[in-house]
C-alpha cells in the first residue's frame, strides 16, 4: 500500500572517493530540490563511511551516489555493507554516473536501487525517489 509523508523526501546526493566531477550531482541536487525534496550534499571527496553516517545523522529516506571515476563496483558494494551493519534497510541507495550496464545489473543483485545513466530525465529520477520513498519507508 502507498503511504504519503507528511514532510519533504530527504535525500542525500554525495561524490566518493577521488572523483572530482560534480556538476552532475550539483544539477540532479538542484532538480530534487526544485520537486520538492530536501536534499543535502555533502560535497567532494567522501568515504563510503562518511556518507552512511550522514544519512544516518540527517534522517534520510534515499541516498544518491554521483560516480564518474569507475570505482563504482568498489564503492556501492562498500555503502550496502555499511548500510547493512547499521540496519539502514529502508533507505533507497541509488545513483548514477558512467556505469556499465552489465555492472549495473550486478549492483541491484546486491541491493542497490535504479542506477541512471547520462540523459536520463530529471522526471525519471524524481518519480523513481517518490514512488519508492512511498513504497518502502516504514514510520
């Protein structure tokens, strides 16, 4: 059954590791904002434990990953484990960058949400976060 919040979605967009591209996570920041959610990002260069502390300290309900450097199938197994070991299950892990299809494939097999390609619609991203949002959180 769909729930409706009765506050904005809180999402976290962050950049890990050396990855110093961030106009991608600046523009998808600024479009989740602009649909109403509240977003907090967290900036260059994170650690995979620096993001999950802070989706756990900021109360998130999805976490995005930017990733352009290739270090994608080090850094999300690495976010799911960590997730994992503080019981941050019902938050949406997602994320997107230059990541190969067939790599993508094995990350949702690990627990990772949709991950988006360049070009994907901002309509594609925002609808994806509210309609999980609605179908997984737990309150």
């Amino acid at each position: 059954m769909s729930k409706t919040l009765n506050r904005p979605i809180r999402v976290l967009v962050a950049k890990v590791g050396l990855d110093g591209h961030d106009r991608g996570a600046k523009v998808i920041a600024t479009s989740l904002r602009d649909a109403g959610m509240e977003v907090i990002y967290t900036g260059l260069r994170q650690t995979p434990e620096m993001v999950v502390n802070t989706a756990l300290q900021e109360d998130v309900d999805a976490i995005g990953i930017s990733i352009l450097s290739g270090a994608h199938m080090t850094v999300f197994p690495k976010i799911v484990e960590i997730m994992k070991q503080k019981q941050l299950t019902d938050v949406l892990l997602t994320g997107g960058g230059i990541i190969p299809e067939s790599d993508m494939k094995k990350l949702k097999e690990i627990g990772v949400g949709e991950l988006f390609a360049p070009g994907t619609t901002m309509v594609t991203i925002v609808d994806y976060i509210k309609n999980w949002v609605a179908e997984n959180r737990n309150f």
